[in-house]
C-alpha cells in the first residue's frame, strides 16, 4: 500500500492499493492464508479487560478523544467507546511496536459500530498505522452503516523497505482538515470490538548472553562479565558502592553464528545500568534504569548516556539525584527515594541546554557530574565537543575550554547564575570532580586533536596526549584557570589492555572505607569475547587511586587484577543470586517484586538462562570458625532435573553440597541442601547441570544457614548513632564476658576495627565516622575469636542502631 503524509496543513492523501481499493469499494477481501507461527498481536482486542493495553490515538497535537469501556459488546462483556473526538484521527490505539516487521501480511479483522442521531446513514472507517513522524498508512476499510456493527475483514502487507521502529495501529474516520464544520459527519462517537492483527512476529533478537569467562577467576576487572556498562560513577552510600554506568548492552546483538555484533550505536541508549558492592568484588545486578524514550522516567528526553550521582536533604528529606546526558545537546537529572529508585522526574524540560547561562559556547552539553560540598551546596561539571571556531588554532587545540561549571540550586534540580569555563588543557569531555584535604581535583578525559580541535598538532609540554585522563587541582569548585593543571592521571587504557582496547575514556573518583578509587572503562570483555577486534562496547574497571604527599595523584596503572577485596562476604544472610564474583554463561533479567535482600521498593532480578555447564562465584566467603550447615535457594524450575553443586575455592573444586531442583516446573520454591566441611573463608562456586540444551531454571535468592551446637564464647555488644560536629557517628562496643583474652572485631557499613587481646570483662569500642549528615538504621557485626578447651573458636554476633539526623 501507499502511505500518506500528514504535514503542518494536515493535508492528507488517502489510498488504499490491492485490498485497500477493493474495500473502498465495497467488496470484501479474504484473509491472506495461514503463515507459519501466527498469532495475534493484539492485545486486550475483545476489551474484556477494560480499555487495558489501548489509548486514544496522539501523534499530532490537536488529536484528542475519551475512551472509555462500554458494556455494549460484539461479543463478550465490554467494547471501546471513543467520544468526544477532536479530529478524523482521534481514535483507539495500541502500540505494535516490536512486533511486526516490515515485509510481512498480516490478517486484520474487528467490529465497529456508530449510532449518531444526527449522523449519515452510512461512515467509511479506517484501520490505519502510524510509523512516526508524518508516515501514516491505511491498513483496511469498511462502510459502516448506521446502528449496526460492521466487520473490518482484510490483509495488509508492511512495505519491506518500511521503518517499523515505531507502528501505532489506530481506527478513524476519513480525514478532513475541518471536521468541526459538520461534526456529525466527521466526529460522531464510536465503539470497537474483537480486533486481532494475525501474523508472524519478529523473530526472538539475538541472545545477548555472553558465554565466555570475561572476568577470570581471581581478577577483579572488569567488574562483571554477564553484560557491559561504561562512563561509571562511583556512589557511595551506607557502606555500599553503587556504580551507575551507560547500558552499552542495550545495542548488543551478537550473531548467532559468529558471535559478533555490529558496532555499538550510542543513539540508541536510553537505560542506565545500576551495580553495587559492599566488598569491590562481589557485584549485584540491579538492572537497568528506563531514564529516557517514550516509556521511561524522563520521557522528554531521548538518550541516557554517562550519568552522574548525588545526594542530599532537601526540605528535611535525604533524596538522590541521578544526573544523566540526553545525547550531546542536553543533561536533565532525575530524583530518586535511594540509590536503587524508584525514580521520578521533577522537570519538565532538560536541566542543560542551549539556554543555559554561560553555556552557549559549549558544543556537547553533556556528561553531568555532580558534587554536594561540605557546606551543602552543590556543583554540576559538564560539556565537551569540538572548540569555537573563533579561537586561533594553537588554542583550540591546547586550551579548548569546552567544560563548563555551574552551581546547582538548593533543590537540586536547578541551576544557579551562570556557567564559568573550566580551562582544562586539550579537553575532550569527561568532567568530574572530587574533594580531598580540602582541595578539589577536577579528571576529564582528553581529545586526539583533528578539524574539530585545530588540526593535528603536538600538546604543550606536559599536556596529555589523546584519551588520556588529565586533572586539575583547585582551592575552589568554580575556579578553573590552566595554571591549576597537574597532570594526567591515567593514560590510554590500550597501553595496559593491548589492541582493541583504544578510544577515548570517561571515569570518576570516590573514597569508600578511607581510601580512594579511580573508576575507568575498557573494552576487556569485548575483547575476549571476539579478540583484538572490538565493537566498542565498553566495560567498567576499578582501579586504587593514591597520592604523594605533596597531594598530586599518582599515575593509575590499569590492570586486570583490579582492586583488593575490602572485607570478606558475608553469606547468613538473603542475598540477591544474580550477586557475583565471576560467572560463566548466565544472564539476568527484572521480575514483579521487591527485592529479598534490598526491600520491596528495590528491583528485584533473577539470574536467567541457565544451562548445564553454567556457573557462578562468590569472592572470599567467610563461613567463620563453625561453618555452615546447609544452602536454600530461591528457584524455579524450567526442566525437570535440574542440580545445583556447591563447590569451594574453583569450579571444578571439591562438592560440599547438592541442591536438587526438584520443584513443580514454572513454579517458584525455595530448596534446601546439607553442606560438609564448610568453613574458614573460601571463593564459593555454584555450577548448575541438567538436561543438555535446556534452560534449567531462574534463581532469584540464597541464604546459608549456620551450624548449630558448637561452643560459643560469651560477647554482649552494642550499637548507637550520635551526632558530633553536624556528622553522624556509629559507635560500637563489645564486651568480653569469656574467661580469657579474646580478639574482636567490630563491623559496620562505615568501616572495621579489630581489637586483639581484650581482658575478661573488658570493652572494645569504635566511633566509625559515616562523613554524612544522617544515617540510615543499620546493623554492627562483632566477631570475637578465642580459646575453648584448647580449640579456636569465633563466635559472631549482631547488633542494631537505630536511624539519626544531625540536621543540615
């Protein structure tokens, strides 16, 4: 069929080839025969469920109509009723999008009927896609006549060459530019009933599961191996590092045969994938974040690249801030309850754009990173690009001054005053700062010169090359000159991961438990996924940032083996299973629900695709001195005969446990399984067997339980929150009520002190500084390790404290 175009005049030309004409007519056509795998794609198309799945049709803005269920039905117990239509196209909608393809026939049929008083005696209806934009197509037609219902009954065919990205289907009335001069002809109200749209679906996309080990046993980059993310930005909260990245996975569609896939396409990205840690090791999946595009949280923003993080009171209530670029001409922010959402938009409109002050020489407004100052207020870095034209060459190369800084308002969502240039030398985009001893370090990532920068020339002496990470090193957030230059703190990652490795970086610096880590990305996985040859998708890495006294930073050296494990993990407790050390051949996906272990307002995921050979691995698990007695999962099975080995320290390791997934299949059940010999700290290996190319089941949580009646040693401990200097403070103490010496160690989200050698009765205390204002309620873990009758022993023991305020 020919399409027509709705243009600003609304002109309209309506044709209808091969079926089409006939319809118009007044002849009937037969549906296309049965194609192999057809189903409908419709949903709700009876409207037994309300007028569910359906919306009054708006791809222009004077469309406008109320739907509404009607027990005036075909058949079944409701149809549609559309009134109050505002123009020929205001009528029932529902979105096909994904799920037909061009080149394909499909099968319309549905009931439509109108009983307008003052209406014709008979109406043309269309059934009628909208591919966006201006490209609307009629599908079908039939002449209805006045009080009855009338069957819409024919086949159409999508163009093969046909854009089906979007494809809205929607019933209306021949189009007219002035429908409200006779709205009785043009306008009158409607119902529909029992719509389908037969045909094949698109086939399944591609498996995004990644098969390869791409993060090795015993390396601690990149982070995880399930999946990519990029532009990483390290958030600390509560003893956790989140780590907010660019969901270079959203484009990856490896090819079932080569296992490669097309390069990544930025323009296409609109989530952001959110992981955290407690230990630097041991990563949890939490997904992805639907920032942008028509259904997510910003929708009046299209991209969500290189995010950036926040928090702070507002109004007396602690929010986040979750800082996001809508491709390279804009950023906007959007406000969350906790690190893990949910998320809402407080704006209407991005937050940095063209008419932002300061700004206008800016060519990439993009890559927001936040920083909140000890006195509460807050910063936003961002810009990048190409330099103005208007700078002598030698400039645009050295000193592009393309990065910009700008307070934020107290809400957070709003700018202050103008932007001030960032003179960071032969900058590329990437700004991101830090605060340290009361100094300010400003990283960025550098450019690799070209038209766009002046041509291709040599840096001053001691500026970075390209893609390199450069810093500055200020007394003040909003003062930036060149001469603040102090180096460049990481070099191209492809000097430490070889070739493939290449491009330009994006990174950030956060101080967890003391000390200070740089974040980066590289395309590791990539690379051992297809070689020296990458697509681009990109992988983030974690490495230690140190400084010299004087308080430079000290060159970051990239490596595979990452950071050390801060703290071993600890496994009494639920915890999320899509939690890894390393994995092999699993991927994960969202499922209704809260989260077992994070609360019923976090996402909640399953590790999914699991097949016999498949595995995962927990980082140093510290059973203590009496072990643990048995391993629950949370699991539902997909085929019968379904196992899960536990095994300790490789993966081909000793058994010490066999959980046999013999639940009802489709069903969700937790299943228990006795573990031997488990105790100490070990790397925990679960492999999964099964029927050979079968999905085995979903697992969504496990729990270790103790083991029970061995001898204890006698600890009381307690916990408290106290304000002291506007911060909050947890202060632990334990007391020794053993008759000998004991060790104890004391834990929280805010750090670890060991005590050795505390006297019968004696105390062992910490005031652990949560650099904050406030503090969430929480728990202290005390481990106390003695003597009894000759034999080592840690007893463990927890306590609570409660939430604090110190105001600010």
């Amino acid at each position: 069929m020919r399409q027509r175009l709705r243009g600003a005049t609304r002109r309209r030309v309506t044709a209808i080839a091969a079926v089409g004409a006939m319809l118009a007519a007044g002849l009937v056509a037969t549906s296309a025969p049965a194609q192999a795998a057809e189903e409908n794609l419709i949903v709700n198309g009876g409207f037994e469920a309300g007028v569910a799945n359906w919306f009054v049709n708006n791809g222009n803005s004077t469309d406008g109509a109320t739907l509404s269920a009607t027990p005036d039905a075909y058949a079944g117990s409701g149809a549609a009723l559309v009134t109050g239509r505002a123009t020929t196209g205001s009528g029932p909608m529902q979105d096909l999008s994904g799920k037909v393809q061009a080149g394909q026939t499909y099968a319309l049929t549905a009931r439509i009927k109108y009983e307008n008083a003052a209406g014709p005696a008979t109406k043309q209806f269309f059934a009628t896609m909208h591919y966006g934009g201006s490209t609307y197509t009629n599908l079908v037609s039939v002449v209805a006549t006045k009080g009855q219902w009338a069957q819409f009954n024919g086949t159409f065919t999508i163009p093969a060459a046909q854009n089906v990205s979007t494809a809205r289907i929607f019933f209306e009335t021949p189009w007219t530019s002035t429908p409200s001069t006779d709205p009785a002809l043009h306008l009158m109200d409607f119902k529909l009933d029992d719509v389908s749209v037969i045909g094949a679906p698109p086939p399944p996309p591609p498996s995004k599961t990644i098969e390869v080990v791409g993060k090795l046993p015993g390396e601690h980059n990149p982070l995880i191996g399930h999946k990519f993310g990029a532009d990483g930005f390290g958030f600390v909260h509560n003893g956790r590092v989140y780590l907010y990245l660019t969901n270079d996975t959203q484009g990856y569609a490896p090819d079932p045969v080569t296992g490669i896939s097309p390069s990544i396409n930025y323009g296409n990205i609109n989530q952001i994938t959110l992981i955290s840690s407690e230990d630097l090791v041991n990563w949890t999946d939490h997904g992805e974040i639907q920032v942008a595009g028509p259904n997510g949280v910003a929708p009046f923003t299209g991209n969500s690249w290189a995010p950036g993080m926040a928090k702070k009171t507002v109004n007396g209530k602690e929010k986040f801030f979750l800082y996001y670029a809508n491709g390279g001409g804009s950023s906007n922010v959007l406000t969350g309850e906790s690190p893990l959402g949910p998320w809402t938009s407080e704006r209407t409109s991005t937050l940095i754009n063209g008419s932002t002050p300061g700004a206008e020489d800016v060519a990439w407004k993009f890559d927001p990173a936040p920083l909140v100052d000890d006195d509460g207020q807050a910063y936003l870095y961002f810009g990048g690009g190409p330099a103005s034209t208007s700078m002598p060459a030698a400039e645009r190369f050295n000193n592009p001054k393309n990065i910009r800084a700008i307070r934020l308002g107290d809400d957070m969502v709003s700018t202050q005053g103008s932007a001030v240039v960032v003179d960071t030398p032969v900058s590329f985009e990437a700004a991101q700062v830090f605060k340290r001893q009361g100094k300010y370090y400003l990283s960025y990532s550098s450019h690799f010169g070209g038209a766009d920068f002046g041509g291709n020339q040599t840096p001053l002496p001691g500026y970075p090359g390209g893609g390199q990470i450069g810093y500055l090193i200020s007394d003040d957030p909003m003062s930036w000159p060149k001469e603040t230059y102090a180096g460049v703190l990481f070099p191209n990652q492809s000097q430490f991961f070889g070739a493939g490795t290449g491009g330009n970086n994006h990174q950030s610096v956060f101080e967890f438990g003391g000390k200070y880590y740089f974040t980066y990305h590289a395309p590791t996985l990539n690379k051992r996924i297809n070689g020296n040859t990458t697509q681009g998708y990109r992988s983030p890495h974690i490495q230690e940032l140190t400084f010299n006294p004087d308080g430079t930073i000290q060159q970051v050296v990239g490596t595979y083996a990452g950071v050390d494990q801060v703290r071993d993990f600890d496994p009494y407790r639920v915890f999320e299973a899509e939690t890894f050390g390393w994995s092999k051949g699993i991927a994960t996906a969202k499922v209704d629900g809260g989260s077992a272990q994070f609360g019923t307002s976090a996402p909640n995921l399953v590790v999914r695709d699991v097949d016999n050979g498949d595995w995962t691995a927990l980082s140093s698990v510290d059973f203590g001195t009496a072990g643990a007695a048995s391993v629950t999962a949370k699991v539902r099975a997909l085929a019968a005969g379904g196992r899960i080995q536990v095994r300790l320290d490789d993966v081909a390791g000793p058994v010490v446990g066999t959980v046999e997934v013999d639940t009802p299949v489709g069903e969700w059940a937790e299943v228990t399984a006795a573990l031997q010999g488990v105790s100490g700290v070990h790397d925990v290996y679960f492999t999964y067997s099964g029927p050979a190319g079968a999905d085995l089941f979903e697992l969504d949580s496990w729990k270790f339980a103790a083991a029970t009646g061995q001898p204890e040693l006698s600890v009381t401990a307690s916990a408290q929150a106290r304000c002291v200097g506007g911060r909050a403070y947890v202060a632990v103490q334990a007391t020794n009520g053993h008759t000998a010496p004991v060790d104890i160690t004391l834990e929280t989200a805010y750090g670890t002190r060991t005590v050795t050698a505390v006297a019968p009765g004696a105390n062992a205390y910490q005031s652990f500084t949560t650099r904050a204002t406030s503090v969430a309620a929480g728990t202290a873990t005390i481990r106390a390790t003695g003597t009894i009758d000759g034999t080592t022993v840690t007893t463990t023991v927890t306590t609570n404290h409660p939430a604090l305020s110190c105001g600010g």
